[in-house]
C-alpha cells in the first residue's frame, strides 16, 4: 500500500494518522502522531474461527520507556511484566472496541498499542483507542467501527478535552468515555462529588468531539477502501435447537428462578450435563474407505452446540422475566436492592476493618496506615512519582465455591482495585492534614455480581473506623441493563447471573453529594441519552440506600486511631538545614533514629519532616531534637544556656567559657563578658554544669558564636 497521511485536530491539537509504511505484514496498522506523542496500534487476527465458546480478543497497550527519553531499572534494563497503567489502558481500549464484533464471530483477534514517543501533554492512552479504530477498520477484520475516545476534564465550570497533567490537577473531573458516532459504549470517570447532572451534560460534551474523530476516520476508511472478509459466525443448529428445547426447556425455566445462587447454577449445570450425556449417546461415525470410524470432530461441536443450547435458554428466560414479567431470577423489583449487613472492628489488631454484605456478595475490608515513606513509587513515561493510597482487591475461587490459581493479580482484580481507589481517593483527606500512607485491602469472600462496589462500602468503613477523616462516606452500586428492541429495562444492584446475562454493567459510586467513580461497560452497540440520564437517576436513590445502612453500622469517623497505628507528626524546617539533619552519609539521622527507639523520619525536598512511632513522647522527644539541631542563634537574642568547657589559654589559665544553647549549638563566653566587674577567674563566677542567661552578641562568617553573660545580666 502507497503511504496515504490524513491530518485534523483532536481536542484542539493536531493530530496525524500515518497508513501504508510500517508494519505491512499485519492486518491493519496505523501511527498515530498527537503532539511529540506517537503510537504504532496494530490488528491482526487468524483466518479461522477459533474452537472456543467465546470471542478470544487480546488488547495490549505497552509503554516504552524509550518514548520518554529513559533507560528501565533492574538488573536486565529492559521493560518487564505490563505495569497497572498499561493493565488498565489495556482494559480502557479493550472495552469499547468489544462489543463492536458481531456476534458469533470466533476469529482470534489481536490488537498491539505501542507508545514509541511521549510528550507527557497529549494522552498516549486516547491516540491508542483511536490507533485500535483505525487499525481494526483499514484492515479486512470486520468490525463494526469506527470508535473514538476522549478524556473530559472540569475547570472553574468548564469542560477541557484531554487536558494536560497541569490542567488535571486543578480539574474536578476525570472522566473518559469511548463511543461511536452515534452511541456511547464506555464511562470511566474520577469527580469530586459531581452532580448526576452535571456528569451526564459532561458526557455529551465528550461524545460531541468522539463524533469529529468518527467522521474523520470514516473519510480515512473511505480513502483505504479495504476489502472485509466474510466471517465464519457461530451458529446453533436449528435441530439441535429444537431437540434440546422440547426436552430441557421447562426444567430450566424453573431453575432460573431458583433464588440461592449456588443451588441455581448447580441446577442449571446438572440439566447442562444431563443433556450432554443424553444427546453424546447419538451414534458419530463416518465413512471412510466403506470402513465406519468415530468421528471425535463431529461429536465435539455436536455436544458444543447442545451446551450452547441450554445457555441460551438460560439467557432468554433471564431477559424475558425481567422485561416482560419484570421479576428478576431472585425475585426482586427491578429497583430493589438485596438484604444488607454490614460490622466493623473484625480485626482486632489492625488499624481499621469492616465487613460489608450484600445478598451473597461479601468484602472485607482491611486499612493499614504507614509513613508517607511506604508511599508506593510509580515511574513510567513520566517523572516518577509516588501514589499515597492504594487499594487492592482480592478475588479469590472460593469466593465463588470454586478451586481455581491463585497467583499475582489479573487484570480484573487490578481493574477493580482501580475503580475502587479513585471512588476513594476523592474524600480522603490532604497530606498535610494527615500525613500517613494508605493501603486498603478488599478480600472478596462471596461474590454474586457487584463486589467491586461492595469493596467501596466495606473501604469506606473500615477507614471510618480507622480514624482517617474522610470528608464523607462514599458507597457503590451497579446498575445493569436489558434491551428488547427500543424497550428496555434497567436494574438497580444486578448479581451475577444479570450482569452475564444483560447488556450493561454499569457502576457509580459517590457520597450523598455527588459522584466519585463511575464506570460503564456495555455487550450492545451503544446507549442512548435517556437511559444514561434514567440509570444516573436510579443508581443515586439505590447509593443513598446504602449509605444510609452504612452509617447505621458506623455513625462517623473515630476520633482518635487504633492504638496499634502508627501515631505520625508532620514540622517545618528550612529545606537548607536538610543536610544537617541527614549528616554526611546519613550518619547524623541515624544516630536520632537509633536513639529515639527506632523512629521512623521522612523528610520532603520542600523541608517538611514526618516522625512516626506508636509512642507519642518519643515523637514528640525527636521533633524537639531536630527543631534543636537545626535551630539558628540570633544576635539580640537572650537564652539560657548551660556551661559545658572551659577556654584555657597558652599559659594555661582560664580565658572563657563555652555554653550550651541547645544540643548540638554552643558559643563562647569571653572572660570579659561573664560580668560587669573585672574576672580574675572564670571559676570564680561560673562552673561546669551551671545554668546562666546569655546574650548572642555576635556571629561569624564561619557561623561562631559569640555570647555574653554581663549583657543579659544588664537586661534583667
């Protein structure tokens, strides 16, 4: 292909997609070039269908750290396992381009996001799902694009498209969406208690840029003209369809409605495997030289489609009870929240826990405070930095009465633990008010749909009961959706089996003032306006629910912290008296840290000194010790200082005496300046060990000082 350049601005700043010269070998690729910001997104997928039940879609989106000018750390100096970013990015691009694949269609498909530049200004993550796009619709893989992504910032009222790291900071908003020209298809969004009003006009505001990036791409896709395949979709046999469904259908109707969620899916699973067993006794033998042999082929998708059978009977009946009886498999409204428990102080030697239950969905949550030196150390394309609060979500098999791996977390558990983190992190209070490290962790111990917003209840509390002085309580809800053509219905707190079955999964979280985290997934095309706008409205009165059982369990945040926390208090110094704290090869800190019981110190470039210990007199006995250590005598100034030497001259007799003024800080006494009288001796006036008021009358260029005792005696 002869290499074809297509140019237009993106949220105000150019942006070039590039066809035609690097990677020809894949089905699609394309650079895209925002700024100094470049990405190589490429699509390739194989030409048969794949054996498996489900779509094999891999999205990978990884940052070389060349882009931004570094060199990786450890011992191979070469980028390693994907960090949380790139697991999240992943994620983001994944969930868009997904439901925009026909159904049936088996095809493994792979699509590669690589950041070769970065100029820290314009987001790599939006180049890539526009890259995806672009790759995914130049190529001969047929996908329903295009898509387009953008993030939506919020500044004194007003909305900024992908702002800058400098404008997010002052945003109250981080929201990114993704969609098609017509529809929206992924929310993912950061506020600090924003209106469902306003998240919805934010919302638009983004999807109205999204539809400029889908016409430019359609004019890329006009120019390309590529030629798509005509894929091998999955299809049931109409036969089998209607052997299994005499046979099964009833039983499984009324297994559905089974309200225990394990006795339900073990119902479904004992009618599943009846079927099989039934129909795997049909007679698979083929011709083959007028010899008869089993054909194993033929009855392993044969048995396929008698499983697929049962599933979509499965499925139908879940979406005819909601939209048509609008009863739900459990028996609930389609607005009606599960039982709730909730308890804290589990845990009697950590810092703070709860227990947060929702029908068969369980979180534990666990808070443990630290030093602002356990701060979690981030380096990717940027400068590296440092992540004060961290929440991490656990889920393991038995949470589900399954066995299963138990090894590093995937990118659900890390996806999770994100939504989490950013509902929270916008009521924890500042550093310089409470200057700890944060960790919550969520250990999921029964789930049935929705424990990443059970993780927040739970997350909330246990920091209540910790003492850390949240600005409010913050509780989640999940929200899911069934379409029947232009009806639909939505429901408030969906447990598994709905969300498997539905068309959305959609979760906010916020306090009774706004929202904090908002995350949106959908298996269709796209949602419209009106049921965003209804499903905002819903989930508020379902998260007030909540919040208001949560505060029946825990009323407010604990005034004071566990006393097996860390007690921590934050001084000033001058960011030039850093270095005689820390003394040359650290030698001075840790003299205080070894005679101060082991104290933790952490010290800030911008001079601010952290001092942590469960004892609050050693705290407080090692801030007066640095205060005194870096402490400045001022000439005019008066103190009380005690004698510790004496000055002997070359004759041996006593010229002065040294004092003093707090450890670590002493000046000289003249022997002229010990009294108003003529001093014969300095014994005859002062002895070691006494304490006497001096003046500072004088200090040198090399920092000497100069006291004297006849003028503060002057000034009594």
């Amino acid at each position: 292909m002869e290499k074809k350049i297509f140019e237009t601005t993106f949220g105000g700043r150019p942006l070039r997609v590039e066809i035609g010269e690097v990677a020809k070998q894949a089905n699609g690729s394309a650079l895209i070039y925002y700024g100094d910001t470049v990405v190589l997104s490429t699509a390739v997928s194989k030409n048969v269908a794949s054996t498996a039940d489900f779509f094999p879609l891999m999205v990978i989106y990884q940052e070389k750290l060349y882009a931004a000018g570094k060199i990786p750390g450890g011992f191979l100096r070469r980028e390693g396992r994907p960090s949380e970013h790139e697991t999240l990015t992943s994620r983001l691009i994944d969930r868009p381009i997904r439901p925009l694949f026909e159904e049936g269609f088996r095809n493994e498909v792979q699509v590669v996001n690589t950041v070769l530049s970065s100029d820290a200004v314009n987001p790599s993550e939006m180049a890539s799902i526009i890259g995806s796009s672009v790759a995914l619709c130049i190529s001969d893989i047929p996908f329903l694009g295009p898509i387009a992504g953008v993030t939506v910032g919020r500044i004194d009222n007003e909305f900024v498209i992908n702002p800058t790291p400098e404008q997010l900071e002052k945003s109250d908003l981080e929201l990114i969406i993704a969609g098609t020209k017509t529809a929206i298809n992924m929310v993912e969004a950061g506020a600090k208690e924003i209106s469902e009003e306003i998240m919805l006009e934010a919302i638009l505001f983004g999807h109205e840029e999204i539809k400029k990036m889908c016409e430019f791409q359609e004019e890329l896709i006009k120019a390309i003209n590529p030629t798509k395949v005509t894929p091998d979709l999955f299809q049931i046999d109409e036969t089998i369809s209607q052997l299994v469904s005499s046979k099964y259908e009833k039983s499984l109707v009324k297994a559905v409605s089974i309200f225990d969620k394990l006795e339900r899916y073990e119902a479904i699973d004992k009618l599943k495997a009846e079927a099989i067993d039934e129909f795997g006794k049909k007679s698979f033998f083929k011709d083959i030289d007028g010899v008869k042999v089993f054909d194993s082929e033929a009855q392993s998708s044969y048995l396929s489609q008698v499983a697929r059978v049962v599933d979509a009977i499965v499925t139908k009946e879940v979406r005819r009870l909601i939209t048509e009886d609008k009863v739900r498999p459990d028996g609930r409204k389609v607005d009606e929240i599960r039982q709730l428990t909730s308890k804290v102080d589990l845990l009697p030697r950590t810092h703070g826990s709860a227990l947060f239950t929702r029908g068969q969905t369980q979180s534990l949550g666990v808070v443990t405070l630290g030093s602002l030196g356990e701060n979690q150390i981030i380096d990717g394309l940027g400068e590296e930095g440092t992540k004060r609060f961290m929440l991490h979500y656990n889920f393991p098999p038995f949470s589900v009465g399954e066995t299963g791996r138990y090894g590093a977390p995937g990118r659900r558990e890390i996806g999770h633990g994100a939504l989490g983190e950013r509902a929270l992190l916008q009521v924890l209070p500042s550093e310089e008010d409470f200057p700890y490290s944060i960790r919550i962790v969520s250990e999921i111990l029964e789930s049935n749909g929705s424990s990443s917003q059970a993780t927040i209840c739970s997350g909330t509390m246990a920091l209540m009961a910790a003492g850390v002085p949240i600005k409010a309580p913050v509780a989640g809800i999940a929200m899911g959706l069934i379409m029947d053509g232009k009806n639909y219905t939505i429901l408030t707190d969906i447990q598994g089996m709905e969300d498997h079955e539905g068309d959305m999964d959609f979760k906010v979280a916020g306090t009774k003032d706004g929202i904090t985290a908002l995350q949106m997934d959908i298996k269709i095309s796209g949602i419209t306006k009106e049921i965003l706008k209804e499903a905002l409205e819903q989930a508020k009165k379902g998260r007030l629910h909540i919040l208001n059982h949560m505060l029946e369990t825990i009323s407010e945040v604990r005034p004071e912290l566990s006393e097996y926390a860390p007690k921590v208090k934050m001084i000033k110094v001058n960011p030039d008296k850093i270095r005689d704290i820390i003394g040359a090869g650290g030698k001075i800190i840790t003299q205080i840290i070894e005679d101060h019981d082991n104290v933790k110190i952490d010290i800030e470039q911008d001079g601010r000194v952290f001092i942590m210990h469960s004892n609050s007199q050693i705290i407080k006995d090692t801030a007066e010790y640095i205060q005194n250590l870096i402490k400045e005598a001022k000439v005019g100034e008066i103190y009380e200082a005690k004698i510790t030497r004496l000055l002997m001259d070359k004759q041996g007799k006593s010229a002065g005496a040294f004092a003093e003024l707090w450890p670590g800080t002493e000046g000289l006494i003249h022997i002229s300046k010990l009294a108003n009288e003529r001093v014969e001796k300095v014994e005859d006036v002062v002895s070691i060990g006494d304490v006497v008021l001096v003046k500072c009358i004088k200090i040198d260029e090399k920092g000497r000082i100069d006291l004297s005792r006849k003028d503060a005696l002057d000034k009594k």
